[in-house]
C-alpha cells in the first residue's frame, strides 16, 4: 500500500488542542494512524485498533495540501516515511 504522510502546524493560543498534527494517509487520503502534539509536550496517538488521550482518525478523507494551506492557521507538508515513523516511535505505545 502506498501511503502519504502529512506533518501540520496548528497555528493557535489554546492549550487544549495540539500544536502539531502527523498524520498517515491511504491512497483515499482516509487517516490509517495519527499523532498529536501539544504544546505542552504531551503526545498522543492513534491507529486502528488503539488510541491515547482524545485522538481519534478522522471519518472523513483528509483535504489536499493546497486545500489545508488555504487557511492561514495550518502549514502543512508531505514529510517522508522516516520522519513519521520516527515521530511515532517517539510518542511510545498507544494505551
């Protein structure tokens, strides 16, 4: 399977939502494993059998990138394979 990974900024002042948004993308752009980043540093994440904190895969198909860079409060980028898994290694295991 072929798969697009998204690393995107959340420009916001909230600590209660995160900062930074990694996401792992099917050829449908639907979400197969996902991590959030807070501010904070607290780090959750999910995938399809398991998820920490409030993170959840979204049900819908993940915009383009040009369509979440048209609002200023998000800066994506496609990012390599590594870095995800990199990011995901990090964030330990899902509870």
């Amino acid at each position: 399977m072929e798969c697009t990974y998204l690393r995107v900024e959340w420009i916001h002042d909230s600590d209660d939502e995160p900062v930074l948004l990694f996401s792992e993308l099917d050829r449908d752009r639907m979400e197969l494993r996902k991590i959030e980043i807070y501010r904070s540093g607290r780090a959750d994440r999910c995938d399809q059998q398991s998820r920490s904190g409030t993170t959840m895969l979204s049900v819908e198909p993940i915009p383009a990138i040009e369509e979440i860079a048209s609002d200023s409060r998000f800066l994506p980028v496609e990012i390599a394979r590594q870095e995800f898994e990199s990011v995901w290694s990090d964030c330990g295991e899902s509870e």
